[in-house]
C-alpha cells in the first residue's frame, strides 16, 4: 500500500470497502430492513473506479478535489437511493433501505478512501503506515492487557468484553508507536526508501514537536476505539456476535476495519488541515 500505484492502491481500499458494506447490509436485517444490495454495491464501485482511473486526467486527489468529490457522492447518496427506493413495491421499506445504504457509503467507502487520498498526499506513505501501527497496536494490546487482567467493564451492554485496563493498554501501545514514529521519522522514512518501499515523491519526515503528535495519536486511537464500539453496537442491535465469517478465527471483514473506520478520518482531516495550511 505504501508504494502501490494509484489503480492498485483504489482497487484494494475499494474490495475491502464493498466486503465490509456487504456485512453492513446483512446486519441491516437483524433490524427489519431489506437492504437494496445491487444499487449500494454499484455506487461504491463506481466512487473507487473514479479514483482508480480518474487521476490521470486530472487531479482529482488533491486534497481541495478529494474533498468536494467526495463532499458530492455523500449529498447524492441520500437522493439516488431515497429516488430508487420509490420504485419498491413496499413503500414502508424504503426509507430505512435507503437510509442504510446512505449510511454505509459514509460510513465505510469515505473512510476507505480517505486512506487513498492520504497516500497521495506530502509525507503521505509514512501517515498512512504511523496510521496502521497505531490502530494495529491499539487493538493488540488491548486484547493481549483487556483479556487477562480486564476488571472493570467498559461497556457491559454493548461489549461484555471491553475492559478499562484494555482500552488504559491500547492508548498506551498507540502513543508509544505515535512517539517512536515521529521521534525516529527521518530514518525510519530513509530505511523505507531504501527499502524501495517508498519514492522521494512520498517525502522525508523530520522530527515534529512531540506534544502535537501526543495529542494526536490520543485522539486516534480514542477515535478507533470509538469505531470498535459503535461496531459491537451495530452487531448487538442485529442479535449477531461477528459481521461475517470472511477471515476464519477473526470474524468478518467489517470486524476487522471496524477501528481503521473511525481513525482514518480523524488524521485525514489533520493532515489536509496541514496540507491546505497556506
């Protein structure tokens, strides 16, 4: 992902996008919806073929293009799938089809191709690995601390399983990769190009102040925490224990981004604010 072309690169973010929106649409009937699966899938593919083959022509990701091409296909979701939903023999099912659908496409295509953008952008390929770390490091931690010393529930109706001292061992893990990242930036961003994992085009990090990136990497990883939550709300809502059985021992696909969904933004924004900082 850190060097991959621009097609490559969409084509993954885009596959992991419509598996998890798959997920999203089955869950939808534990609520009584009857989700409209065809037209959810085709707008979430042509959003990614756009930015597969569209760069080329012009360039859609920037950071000012990315955001007003993604501002647009969140505005139309509503009306393309509320104007669909009319067709239905069922007029008492349109609505909440429609609103799911709208729903997964913010939800999880923007995210999922926030991640593509950010690969575009200055420094981008070493934002998107600190990114990954971080959240990777979060959800380990938290497991490996929260399963064998976890007292004290988080949220016992919505995550049995959650513990404080998970979540106290996952911002811990995720502020030291922040710390270590930006400490060690520019030979961790030279060992990378030497690696041929990133171009010169990618950019050298140098060492940041260290508050900045403290706050930072507390927010995200609150933020992916935040994710993992609202996804076991989802789940608990649909009476379902996993999203899907994709990845055998590990539940769905949906599971697995659940955190990247929530985080990824987070630093997209800090990092366009950056990017578009005169």
């Amino acid at each position: 992902m850190l060097r991959a072309p621009v097609a490559v690169l969409a084509a993954f973010s885009g596959a992991i996008a419509l598996m998890a929106i798959h997920e999203l649409l089955k869950l939808s009937e534990g609520y009584g919806i009857r989700p409209m699966r065809a037209p959810t899938y085709i707008y979430a593919v042509v959003f990614f073929l756009i930015l597969a083959v569209h760069p080329g022509k012009t360039d859609l990701l920037s950071t000012g293009s990315f955001s007003y091409f993604g501002v647009c296909a969140a505005v139309l979701a509503p009306f393309l799938f509320l104007s669909l939903a009319m067709r239905g023999s069922e007029l008492r099912s349109g609505f909440p089809a429609a609103m799911v659908s709208a729903f997964a496409f913010v939800y999880i295509a923007l995210p999922m191709a926030s991640l593509v953008q950010l690969r575009e952008q200055w420094r981008g390929a070493f934002l998107l690995l600190y990114l990954l770390l971080l959240v990777w490091a979060g959800d380990i931690f938290a497991y490996f601390i929260g399963k064998p010393l976890g007292r004290h529930r988080m949220s016992p109706r919505i995550s049995p399983k959650k513990s404080w001292e998970g979540a106290i061992a996952s911002l811990v893990a995720s502020l030291g990769i922040g710390i270590l990242m930006f400490r060690y930036a520019q030979p961790i961003s030279t060992a990378l190009m030497d690696a041929h994992l990133i171009d010169q085009r990618h950019g050298i990090f140098t060492q940041e102040a260290l508050e900045p990136i403290v706050v930072l990497s507390i927010i995200l990883n609150i933020a992916a925490q935040l994710g993992d939550l609202v996804e076991s709300l989802i789940k608990r809502g649909a009476g379902v224990k996993d999203s899907g059985a994709i990845l055998p021992g590990h539940g769905g696909m949906f599971d697995r981004i659940d955190a990247l969904l929530f985080a990824a933004p987070v630093l997209w924004t800090w990092a366009a604010w950056h990017t578009m900082m005169p």
